[in-house]
C-alpha cells in the first residue's frame, strides 16, 4: 500500500520529477511603490527641480499616474512644489540624517570595542531620556564581561555610576523628580539608600570628571562613569571591572574621560 502526504504529487509530478524540491516563489511587489521610488529617483536627475510631464517622462510612468503619486509624496513632505516644479522636501533630508547617524552609531561602537580592548573592561553608552535611565549599548567580550543586570537599570540609578553620572548633569529638580519616581534601595552594604545622600552625593560631582562607584550596585564589581556633554545630549561612557582588578579602576577612568572628548560628534544624535 502507497502512502502520500496530504497535497503531494504522486507518480511523476513535476515535484517528484525534482525529487522534491520546490521552486522558490517569486517574491510580492507592491508596483505603486516602485513607481514612487523611480519619481524619487527621477527627481534626483534634476539639480534645477523638474515639472510633472519631465518626471513623468524620465520614470517611465503615465502622467496621470505621475500626477497622483506626485501629490502624494508632496503631502507626506518627501518633495516639495515651487513654482510648478518638484523638488526633495524635508522628509527625503531625515532620511538622509538617519544615515548619517547609523553610520556614526556604528563607528560609536567600533570606538567602544577599540576602549574594551585598551582598558581591559565592559564598556557602556547610556543617556537619559524622557525621565529614564537607557543603556543604549555595551561592549563586552569572554576577558571583559558585562554587570549582569540582577536589578532594573532604571530603577536603581543611585547605585551604579552609570545613573549617578547621568543624574550628576541635571537639575537639581529633576534629580528628586528622578528620585521621587525611583526611591533609592539598599541593593548591597555599600549602596546609599537615602535620597539626601545621594543628593549630597550628586552635588560633590565635579563637571567632566568620573564617577566612580565600588560594589554598590551589584558584589564583585567595580565602575566608572564619564559624562558626555554636547550641547542637550545627556550621556555616558562607562566601564566596569571585577574587584580582583579594582586597582584598575582609576587609571582606567582617567583614561577613558582622556579619550572621550575626540569622540563626542559621535554621541550627537
């Protein structure tokens, strides 16, 4: 007795025929996409603007179609019309920024992989953004591993270097706002878990110099944090070592808050 899958050709289909193997299907386009991307690309091919009929003309594409596509993408501010002409708007600018950026990001990291290596540590990015701590990145590898995050980053910024650092550059209003939303927490013997100290703390944070912090947000590990101050950017650099190599620490701070300052284009965002 023969026994088939459910769907399966039987006998000499032209499945069986290629022992079973199906062709790839060719891949859903969506063709009034590709119609606007080629007005995009038309409107490029004209330094001086172009007018619905030249662009129409050099995409390929019916005029009325051309009309259509062109209003749209002049409502959604990827070009703009002056004076019967079309031009890139302000739209087709942002993305052009947001490549920007993710190129620097990428250099970013490159650069913190390049102080992993240097310093011996797991290095971070973080920044303050909307009322809340963020690491946006960390480097680490097998010789240089990260602080296992045992207790919410956000929540307890009172007791690493990376929040301390990051709450050392804001008004004092917005530090007990912070503090009011996240209260301060004993997470080891060595952490202050009263909000007039760490007031007391963050107010003793000299500009541009780095945090330092030992054993008090998580045992066995030290860190220090460097502030970034580029215009309205709220950000860090840090690293983080095992005790073992807490003696480290220092020379290592120094050297990152040496090294950070030739990297501040990349934390413009």
């Amino acid at each position: 007795m023969s026994m088939h899958r459910t769907g399966e050709a039987v006998g000499g289909g032209s499945t069986a025929a290629t022992g079973g193997i199906r062709a790839p299907r060719a891949p859903t386009l969506i063709s009034s996409v590709q119609r606007a991307l080629r007005l995009l690309e038309a409107v490029g091919g004209h330094v001086h603007g172009a007018t619905a009929k030249q662009l129409a003309r050099g995409a390929a594409l019916p005029l009325g179609t051309t009309y259509h596509l062109l209003r749209t993408l002049t409502h959604e501010g990827y070009l703009r019309r002056d004076g019967g002409r079309f031009y890139y708007g302000a739209a087709i600018d942002g993305i052009g920024r947001a490549g920007l950026r993710q190129s620097e990001r990428v250099d970013l990291r490159t650069r913190m992989a390049d102080l992993r290596d240097e310093l011996g540590a797991a290095v971070y990015h973080a920044v303050y953004e909307d009322g809340e701590v963020r690491v946006v990145d960390v480097v680490s590898g097998a010789a240089q591993p990260p602080v296992e995050e045992w207790a919410d980053f956000r929540a307890t910024a009172h007791a690493h270097a990376v929040g301390l650092c990051l709450l050392s550059q804001l008004g004092q209003e917005e530090q007990l706002d912070h503090l009011s939303r996240h209260r301060p927490t004993g997470l080891t013997p060595s952490t202050s878990a009263d909000v007039r100290t760490v007031l007391r703390r963050l107010d003793r944070v000299r500009p541009t110099m780095p945090v330092l912090e030992r054993q008090e947000y998580a045992l066995g590990t030290v860190c220090a944090a460097v502030p970034i101050t580029v215009g309205p950017v709220v950000a860090t650099l840090a690293i983080s070592l095992p005790t073992e190599r807490a003696d480290r620490l220092g020379p290592a701070a120094a050297r990152l808050r040496s090294l950070v300052g030739a990297m501040f284009p990349a934390f413009v965002r």
